[in-house]
C-alpha cells in the first residue's frame, strides 16, 4: 500500500502501515524503491519490536524467578531495577533507565522517527519522567522533612509511552507530511485523546476521595509526556528535508537531551 494512501476505515491504526525510514517522507519521484513488510513482521519497525522484546523478556525473566506475575512486591521490583529515589541519590542512577522495563502486574511512533529514534525517544523521556518523579520526591521531603517520600518504588513504560505520544502529537502536527492534512489530525487527535484520558486517569487516582487500591506515578507520566512534546519541538521542522538532515537533527537533539537530563539529575542530588 502507498504511504501517500488515506486509511478511512483503520480507525484503530496509529498511523499508515509503510516502512519505517524517513525517506518515506521525501517526494515521491526521489523516494528510492524498497521492500514493504507486513506489520507483524519485525524489519516493519525494529525499534519497537526490539523495545516490546525487552520488555516481555525482563516480565518473563521475573516471572520466572519467582516474583508473583499478579502483584509483585516492592522488595522483588528493587531487586530486578525499579526506581526508587534514595537509591538513585545514593548511586543506583541505573535505575532511572531499568525502571522503564520493569513492570507492575507501544504506541507506532518508529514510521515518524526511525527505528533508533524510537528507541532513544523512549529511553530518553522514560528517564525524563523517573527523574521529575525523583524531584517530586525530593521536594516533599523537603517541605515535610519526612524522609518517606525517597521510599516509594517506581517502575514501568507508561512515562516513556507517554513519551512516545508527546513526540508524535507535535510530529503530527507537520502539514508538510506526503499525507491528507485531514487524515493526519485524525491520527493526532487519537493521540491526545489516548494522553489526555490516560493523565486524567492516573491524577484521578491521587485524589483524596477516590480509592483504585493502586498507586500511579503521575510524575512520571507527566515528565514522559512533556519531554516527548520537548523532544518533537526541534524535529518537526527537519521531517521533510532528506535523511541525512533529519538524522543529524536527531543526534544534536538526543545528545542535547542526555546533557540537560544529566544536569537536571544533578540539580536533583544537590537538593539533599
């Protein structure tokens, strides 16, 4: 099927199938010819199918090992890389990235940022979240000086699938793409709808009338979420200028991340 082809009745598609390389994004004449895979095959998008493989393969590492597949316990989440503040702050800084495919009891974004891309977006606002969940952390020890507050375990993707919807909502949000402008604010807008219900239910569950019986790091949804947005804001406008181009735009704009994502861990420490 043609990338250039709208999608009407796919309502449950994220985006168009097609290969995953930018070069799909360049006019039509200069597009060189390649091999189209079914979605279910893995050369489709081998960022994601990488990202899903690890994370199925650390649940089922877990499982295996003993840790109850239904309600894990704090204990067994540390053990295997969950985040939790006061070891982070005392050295365990791996936990910021480990967390991310640990799990408690991934959207299509590879055909918009190529399949290292995908895996650098998700790492990246999956590590931007943990550490805003850090800060929280911090900051209300602080103001209660109650050390509790560095005790909570964190663990899971969501902050870096929100991560993932923040880049594509600004992506998306590119006229330039060879795609009906109509059928691309289609796809944004599932997109927005899928964060927006997804944040209102995790800030729901804080409320002090409300009662899930869980805990969800709000934080962490949010820090994915905003540097996702952060992160689309730089290559948007390098989308449709060649392959070259928009990887080189990726590389300054992931690199620029790690430094900032780097100081703002240090700021972090230097609270306590």
């Amino acid at each position: 099927m043609s990338p250039t082809q709208s999608h009407p009745h796919s309502e449950g598609e994220i985006f168009p199938q097609q290969s995953s390389n930018v070069d799909d994004y360049m006019p039509a004449e200069a597009r060189p010819r390649r091999r189209e895979y079914s979605v279910w095959d893995p050369r489709s998008a081998p960022g994601t199918y990488l990202l899903l493989a690890i994370n199925i393969a650390v649940y089922l590492w877990m499982v295996t090992h003993g840790v109850d597949p239904k309600d894990p316990s704090e204990g067994a989440l540390l053990h295997y890389g969950a985040n939790d503040t006061w070891l982070v702050l005392h050295g365990q800084w791996y936990r910021l990235l480990t967390a991310t495919f640990v799990h408690v009891g991934l959207i299509l974004g590879e055909p918009l940022i190529g399949p290292m891309g995908m895996v650098a977006v998700y790492m990246l606002t999956g590590i931007a979240g943990n550490l805003l969940s850090m800060a929280s952390d911090v900051i209300l020890t602080l103001m209660s000086r109650d050390p509790r507050h560095l005790l909570g375990v964190g663990a899971g993707a969501s902050g870096a699938v929100f991560g993932i919807a923040g880049i594509l909502i600004v992506l998306l949000s590119n006229r330039r793409l060879p795609f009906p402008w109509e059928e691309l604010r289609r796809l944004r807008s599932s997109v927005i709808k899928f964060a927006g219900i997804n944040l209102v239910i995790g800030l729901s569950t804080a409320l002090p009338f409300v009662n899930f019986g869980i805990r969800i790091d709000n934080m962490a949804h949010i820090g994915g979420f905003l540097s996702g947005l952060a992160l689309g804001v730089p290559l948007a406008p390098r989308m449709t200028s060649g392959r070259e181009l928009y990887f080189s735009r990726q590389k300054i704009t992931f690199a620029a991340a790690c430094f900032i994502l780097a100081l703002f861990g240090y700021w972090i420490a230097f609270l306590l």
